[in-house]
C-alpha cells in the first residue's frame, strides 16, 4: 500500500511532549500537595479549565482498569460545544465529521459501530438514515444530536468490565448528565451566543445559540430539581468534488472500460499506460456538489431526586434530543462512455491518472449532468428513566434502574430522504478530469449551440430514495454489592440487567430511468434554473481556481423542477400518498433482540512492596435471543416457458418472513494496579469484550433472483444467527501523577478479534417453489415427442394433456406440487474464520506550568494492525483487512488565571482504510485547529469567543492511488461569540 501522507505538525508535536516532559521534570514548589493525597488545610479552590482537567485526572487515577474522562468545567459548561469535538482530546479517540462538525467516534482503530454509547449507564438507541441506496443499517450513535451544556462528564471505558453493558470492542463511551443533590443549592447557567460560519453560500452566516440550566434543591436538600434546555441552529455549506472509479483493471487486459492495448490506435494516446503487472482504475463519473443547510438542534432535560432518609435516593430523569437538517443540494458533472479517450498515469504498481479525458461526435449527444436535490431528515432522541439507589445496614447496597428510550430517524419533507432530480445540457465536445490538483479539476467544451446556459437544459432522469429507521430499548438493571470493612475482599459486586432492543429500519425508491431527456429545453422554464459562478463556491482548496474548471453551475428550484415533471409526467405516481413522492418501501426490517446479563465481581485490596494494590475479578454472562422479519416479495409460483428459462412469479402482496438466533457469551475481566512508589501507578488489565453485527446483517429476509435456472437460482438473505465480533483484550499502563494537574503515562493495548463477518453461499430451496422443466410432465413430453423437440412443442404438448398446469399469462407451464423443489444459491453473511490483531501505544503529558496559569497537553496513538489492504491485487483475489486503523495526536495549550481562560488545540488523525468492496477506501491526513478564550467580567458574568477549524483544514479521501480520489472537500472556519451568566 502507498504511503499516506504524514503533516509536518507531527515532528511539532514530538518537540511538544519532549519540552512538556522537560518542564515535568522541573521541581514543581507551588504544588506541595501529593496526588494521592488532599490537602487539609489552605486547600486552593480551582476552577475552570484547570478544575475540568484535575477532575478528569481524578477519574483517571483513582479507576480501576483503563479509563479516560472529561468533566465540565462548571455547571452547563462543558470544554467544548459538541461532544464528538471534546472526545476527540482524549488518547486513542479520533472522529468523524459531517459537515464539519464531529459526528461519530473512532477509539484505538475501532469505527463507530464497534464503540457503544451509554447515558448515565443505560444503553442507548441509535438511529440514522445512512446513506442513500438501501434501509439503515448502522448501530452507531451519532452525537452531533446531543449539545453538550445539559452534560456534566463522559467516560470512556477503554479495557472491558462485568459491570458494564457490552457492544464496544473500542470502547464503552458513558455520557453524565448533571443530578441537582449532587450540588445542594440553587445553580444555574444561562448562555447565548452567535455562531458566524464561513462556509454560507447564500450570505445568511450568523445563527443563535441559546443555552440554559437551573438546579435547586429543597427541604434540607432532601429535594431536588433541575431543568436545562438548548436551542443551536446553524446556516451552512459544503463544496464537494466527487468521482465514481471502475473497480481495478490488471495492466494486460481488454475489457470495455479498460485502457487501450498495443495495436489499438486509441493507445497513442495514452502517456505512461501501466504495465501489465500493475493495477490502475480509470473514473466513470466525476462532478461538483454545492449544498447549502440549515441544522436546528433542540435539547432539553428535566431532572427530579428524593432523599426521604440519608441512605435512599430516588431519581426520575427526562431526556429529549431532536436535530432536523435542511440540505438544498446543486451538481454539476460528467461521465464518462471509455470510447475515444486520452489519459495520463503516475507509475505502478498501483497506477493512478494524472488526466482521463474523452471526445465525442456531435451525433452523440453526450449530456453534461446537472442535478438538484431538496431533502429534510428528522432524528429525534427520547429517553425516560428511574432510579432508586439504597445504602443498607452493614455495607449492603442495593440499586434498581430502568428506562424506555427511542431514537427515530426519517424524512420531513414530502420527497424522501435523499433524492436525485436529473437535468442536463446535451451537447459535449469533451470533457476532462485533471487529478494533479487537491480539487481535481473537471473541464468540459460545449459544441455551437449547447452553451452551459439555462436555455438550454431540459430534464432527464431522477430517483427519489425513502429511508427510515427507528431504535426502542427497554432495559432493567438490578445491582448490589456488600462492601467489607477489611480482610482481603473489599466489596463483592453482583447483578442482572434485562435489554429489549427493537429496531426497525424500512427503504423504497422511486426511479425513473430517463437519463436521455424528457421535456425539450423549450418547454422547461429558464427560471428553475440559476447560473451560479463556480470558482468562488468551490474556494478553499488549490485547483478551484483554476482557469479550465467549469465555469459555472446551477442553483436549481428543485421543488418548482418536481412539480413540473409530475404534473406532466407523473414521476411520483407510485407514492405512498398523492401529492408527495414518498416512495413505498420495499424492504422492511424489523430485528428483535432480548440479552440477559447477569454478573459477579468482586475487588481486593492488598499491600505489595510500598504501596497498596488493587485487584477486580468480574464475571459477565450475556444470552442474547434475536428474531429477525423482513417484508419480502412472495413468490407463489414458478412458470416454465421452455428451454432454460424458467420465471418466478409473486403475488399482488408482500408478506414478512422471519428468522431467529441465539448466542451466549461468558466475559471474564480483570484488572491490577499497584503503586510501586508514591504517585506512580501500573495497570494491567485483561477482558473479553463484544461487539453486535449491523442490523442488515441481521436481517431476516429472503429475496430471489429471477429467472432460475437448471443448476439453480441465486438469491441473498440475512442471518440473526451471527456470533457477535469478539476481542480478547490485554491492557498495560505505567502513569505518573507528579501534581494535582499534571501526569505523564505509557500505555500498551492488544486486542485479538474474532467472528468477523464475511459472505457464504448456501444451497437451499425456498417458498417451496418447484421446477416444471424437471418434472414428470415435463419428462412425460419429452418422452412421447423426442429429443429434438422444441420449447414450444413441449410446452404445447404439456398444456394439451395437462390443462390446469398452464398459465395464460406466461404462456409457460406452472411448476406442481411432485415436481423437483428449485435450488437456490442464497448469498448469506457469515461469522468466519478470518482473525485480527490490533496493538498499540498510547502516550500522554498533561502539564501545569506552575502558578503562571499556562499548561499543556498533548498525547500521541500508534495503532498497528496485522491486516491491510494491498492495492496492487486484482479484485478478483478475496482479501481482508480492518477498517479505521491509524494513528492520531492531540496538542493543546491553555491558560486559566485570574478570570481569562484561553485554549489552542490541534487534533491530528493519519489516513487510514475507511472501507473496502471490490477496491479500497482511504481517508487522507487530516489535521484541525480549534481555539477559545473567555474573560469573566466579574463573577459569573463571563464573555467568551471560539473558533472550529481556524486555518480551514479541508478533506480528501482516494482509492487505489493517491490521484484516485473519490472526495475532496474544502474546510471552512467557524467562530461563535457570546456570553454567560452562572449562578
């Protein structure tokens, strides 16, 4: 695999933590007070940054097993404005951004779906749309729905624990949100500020963001309440360059698309052709999107505790989270037939194009594309729960939880949730794709009269794709423990959580395949369309200025283009409802899955050498029972119409079939530390953990391919009966906690994971479907006709003498009850053989420089992986590889003193495979820097600013090769200012 790109920040960051650890080792005279020890008397009271990170550093130590966390700085005050952005500070945990706000996270390699969230403990749903060509799939959870003012501090769970819920292979992420008794009192935080966000096309660039939480407690502070509620809406745009590549080509073939061999005249035209040993792909399609959106985030909690007696506490809590997206999308683009074309090529073995480019005769007609899209999504968070924790007599405790929460995600317009509405100017000379640029530059000559003008786009072709996807779990926990007052035992730990997770999750599509043009350009109106300069809404990325690049696009009236074409032509006939162009949904799914967990866990406290040391053994048994449905089409009948070809043939209805599996998991863990010396603390900790298949895997349906054929058909289907993925994990740490503030750490991480899913090919029947051509009808004609009859004189001859067995519809004969039942290869995702090993070192240096207010922190991740893609093999030869494997660092300087607080941060993230089908995926290097600073005026009034992504880092993702790219994205900064008054 080539070389990904590494910035020039990261030798900054190595001099980073050398002068970090320098400063570290300097005698610290302000800070006398040992970090295992508190201060009893003229103890200093931090607040701010300063108290966020000695709390975070608290968590850190005092765990046991491997453990991360940030804590909010003060009530409705978390370090950053979105979680993602906060968890992306910590070792080890990259994310991903969608329209550049952080979105789901990466933790030691491991993507979103092997990562699980939890809120205040519990497991929480997940729901998205996904992307646009089937029903959603993803159990990951998206925390671009979540502001983060209601939130008091997330956890990240690194080794595995019997005491936490499982599906994080990566990690168990648990989010706090704040509880009134644990601050007795009245408290409060009302905030407000304007979001300016440079990326708007349309000039409507400053948004409001209103915050507030209130907390109060009552009757002695046996009573408490808390209420907090956030508005965030956001205007902004995207620009996006993106290509469609035909899967990898060998250097020695000749097959359509394909580039042109010796003796072709074609060839001459070709620069540098890869030689036969070495792949290559060349573009099918490649074109400019410009959306423009407007998000609108509604959060809010309510939040009531009793404390009848000092040993009973009772809570209710109330969580909402809903975050609706706006997107107005407009494209501009080519693609490409692979006949008279020129190209250009880096050299092997992965060969990637500097230019492909092709011509066309004025009789072709060949069309520029240029498409609109109007599209409103819609996910909507709810969870309620109880809790009732008692400390009974004798060290007993006893804890009673449970809560009903949903995810939903679906459209809320009227057209689905991600469409296509294709016009185009018919008319190309040439077109051309230069990929030497970070914009590939796509340049496109017109013949005499087919000006890239409104006057003369007509409509063609259009697909409008209906997805959504609803999560509900109901789960109840029953813990205990008794907790010893010596001997060798500290506590013992028990329990049994109950989860009914029920997903649904449903697609259709309407399409219309009318890509040659329908309306003449005469009779679409001029004023659906916008002539819009390119260059400027492309800024940001070198190549957008470019003097080739196609000059212009369209801002296309999307909704006006559809009312016209249904009017006069009815592309939305087929919706769920008139007057929308919903489509009905085809595939349904709906996956039921009931775990019961119950667990053991006992802790130990023991002096070794100088110190204490601490041991946990913990024990955790899962049974998991999963029944799968899918609404499928049902086949009723087959119908031979002679020779080989033999027709399945449905009923007017569809019809859920279902499927069921099982799995049981025993989940040892178990965590050590010791304290060699003072302030000094090792940790080694081994567990198995799991992670859950994607709800398409699981699904229960059966879908066929039609025509079958002697040998059989082919068809696919789900299969609930997977094993979850499983890691046997080992983690190993030495830390250093030198100050209240500050710590030095080393840690090893070793992950062996198993039950990866692939694809199997099973033989089986199904719906009972039989084959007349083998049956004794069929064999009785053959007999009394000859071998050398024809289909028609067999089919005549079995309608003849059989008359019930035939079908006038079809003309062909009806498979019987006694003919031979139809065997079907049926494609089926499997658990197979195929392991992984992921390793790693984590680095970390967290440092206050004193009294002087200033401190850094910056921490480096190295993760290894035993598996990568080779981008020099054909697709033809099956490979395997882990997704997301890559390094990251973070670097961040702050000052906190006297009222002003003041942060830089640099998060960085190395390329990595983000996914594979028949050619690879990678997302390049991507660096970011974010920057805040605040001055509270006097006390609780403080004023502050902040910046997202400052120096307008912008995004790339390629294939096979560096110049095969796929995405390129230009970044854009993002500034908000306002003020906040705290109580």
């Amino acid at each position: 695999m080539k070389a990904l790109r590494k910035p020039a920040f990261g030798q900054l960051l190595l001099g980073a933590s050398v002068l970090a650890i320098g400063f570290a080792a300097q005698p610290v005279a302000a800070q006398t007070a040992a970090a295992d020890t508190p201060s009893t008397a003229d103890e200093i009271v931090v607040t701010g940054i300063r108290a966020s990170l000695r709390a975070s550093l608290d968590i850190k130590r005092d765990a046991q097993g491997v453990v991360d966390a940030i804590s909010a700085e003060d009530i409705g005050k978390f370090p950053d404005t979105n979680l993602a952005e906060s968890l992306q500070r910590i070792t080890g945990v990259s994310i991903d951004r969608n329209s550049g706000e952080g979105s789901t996270v990466t933790v030691r390699g491991f993507g979103p779906d092997f990562n699980l969230v939890l809120l205040n403990g519990r497991q929480m749903p997940a729901s998205s749309l996904g992307g646009s060509n089937g029903a959603p799939a993803s159990r990951s959870f998206d925390f671009g729905n979540l502001a983060s003012e209601g939130i008091a501090g997330v956890e990240v769970y690194k080794s595995g624990r019997a005491t936490l819920a499982t599906g994080g292979i990566g990690s168990v992420i648990n989010i706090k949100t704040a509880r009134p008794l644990d601050r007795p009192g009245f408290h409060g935080s009302i905030g407000a500020k304007g979001v300016y966000d440079t990326s708007s096309f349309d000039g409507k660039k400053i948004t409001p963001e209103i915050s507030g939480i209130i907390s109060d407690t009552f009757a002695d502070g046996r009573i408490g309440i808390l209420v907090s509620g956030s508005y965030q809406k956001r205007n902004g745009s995207q620009a996006q360059f993106n290509a469609g590549w035909r899967e990898g080509y060998l250097g020695n073939e000749n097959n359509w698309g394909s580039l042109a061999l010796p003796g072709d005249p074609r060839y001459a035209n070709i620069a540098n052709r890869p030689g036969p040993n070495s792949t290559y792909q060349v573009t099918q399609n490649a074109g400019y999107d410009f959306t423009t959106f407007t998000r609108e985030r509604i959060n809010g909690q309510l939040v009531l505790q009793v404390k009848p007696t000092d040993t009973l506490v009772a809570t209710v809590d109330y969580t909402f989270s809903q975050n609706t997206v706006d997107a107005r999308t407009n494209s501009i683009g080519v693609w490409f037939n692979h006949n008279n074309t020129s190209s250009s090529w880096t050299d092997g073995p992965a060969a990637g194009p500097n230019f492909y480019a092709e011509t066309f005769t004025a009789a072709e007609g060949k069309d520029l594309a240029i498409t609109g899209a109007v599209a409103a999504n819609r996910s909507i968070n709810r969870s309620i729960g109880g809790n009732i924790k008692w400390d009974g007599p004798g060290g007993l405790r006893l804890e009673l939880d449970g809560h009903h929460s949903t995810a939903e995600s679906k459209p809320t317009s009227p057209y689905g949730s991600a469409i296509a509405v294709g016009s185009a100017i018919f008319g190309v000379q040439s077109q051309r794709v230069d990929f030497t640029h970070a914009l590939p530059v796509i340049s496109v000559a017109m013949y005499p009269g087919s000006a890239i003008t409104a006057a003369n786009i007509r409509p063609a072709g259009n697909a409008f794709r209906n997805a959504y996807m609803r999560d509900e779990i109901n789960e109840v926990s029953l813990k205990g423990g008794y907790d010893f007052d010596s001997s060798f035992i500290d506590s013992l730990d028990f329990g049994v959580t109950m989860t009914d997770n029920r997903v649904r999750s449903a697609f259709g599509v309407i399409q219309n395949d009318t890509w040659g043009g329908t309306l003449s350009a005469a009779d679409t109106p001029d004023s659906l369309y916008t002539i819009t300069g390119l260059a400027n809404d492309a800024r940001g990325q070198e190549g957008a200025g470019d003097p080739a690049i196609i000059p212009s696009y369209f801002k296309i009236d999307t909704v006006g283009l559809i009312t016209l074409l249904n009017s006069r032509l009815g592309i939305c006939a087929s919706a769920q409802a008139t007057g929308t162009c919903l489509a009905k949904f085809t595939a349904d799914r709906t996956v039921h899955e009931r775990t019961w967990a119950p667990y053991i866990q006992s802790s130990h406290t023991f002096d070794l050498l100088d110190g204490p040391a601490h041991l946990r053994l913990g024990l955790r048994y899962e049974s998991t029972k999963i029944d799968s449905s899918a609404l499928v089409p049902i086949p009723n009948r087959t119908v031979w119409t002679g020779g080989n070809e033999t027709a399945i043939i449905y009923g007017a209805n569809q019809a859920f079939t279902t499927l069921t599996g099982q799995y049981r998991n025993l989940l040892p863990a178990i965590d050590f530390d010791m304290t060699p010396v003072r302030n000094v603390r090792l940790r080694a900790s081994y567990s198995h953990t799991i992670t859950r298949p994607d709800y398409a895997s699981l699904q229960g349906g059966t879908t066929l391919d039609s025509p079958i054929r002697i040998g059989g058909s082919t068809g696919a289907s789900g299969n609930p009966g997977l094993l979850p993925y499983k890691s046997k994990n080992i983690d190993l740490s030495a830390e250093w906690y030198y100050a209240p503030t500050s710590y030095i750490s080393v840690g090893y991480f070793h992950k062996d994971v198993s039950n990866f899913i692939s694809q199997t090919q099973v033989n089986q029947p199904a719906f009972g479907l039989t084959n007349a051509a083998g049956g004794p009808n069929a064999a009785a004609a053959r007999a009394a006709l000859g071998p050398n009859a024809t289909a028609a004189q067999l089919v005549a001859y079995i309608a003849q003498r059989f008359p019930a067995s035939f079908d006038v519809a079809t003309n062909g004969i009806i498979g019987q009850p006694g003919d031979p039942l139809v065997n079907f290869i049926i494609t089926q995702p499997t658990n197979s053989a195929q392991k992984a090993k992921l390793s790693g070192w984590e680095f970390a240096v967290q440092h206050s420089f004193w009294e002087t207010g200033f401190g850094a922190i910056v921490n480096y991740t190295i993760v290894n992986s035993d598996t990568q893609f080779d981008n020099t093999v054909r697709y033809t030869v099956p490979q395997f590889a882990v997704n997301g494997v890559s390094n990251s660092a973070n670097a961040v300087l702050y000052y906190d003193k006297k009222g002003v607080q003041a942060r830089i941060a640099y998060n960085w993230r190395a390329g990595f495979l983000s996914g594979y089908g028949f050619d690879p995926y990678y997302i390049e290097s991507y660096g970011q820097f974010d920057a805040s600073a605040s001055y509270e005026i006097r006390k609780g009034l403080t004023i502050f600013a902040e910046g997202i992504n400052i120096t307008n880092a912008d995004r790339r993702g390629h294939q096979r090769n560096n110049q095969t790219v796929f995405f390129a994205a230009p970044g854009y900064a993002r500034y908000a200012a306002g003020v906040r008054f705290g109580f």
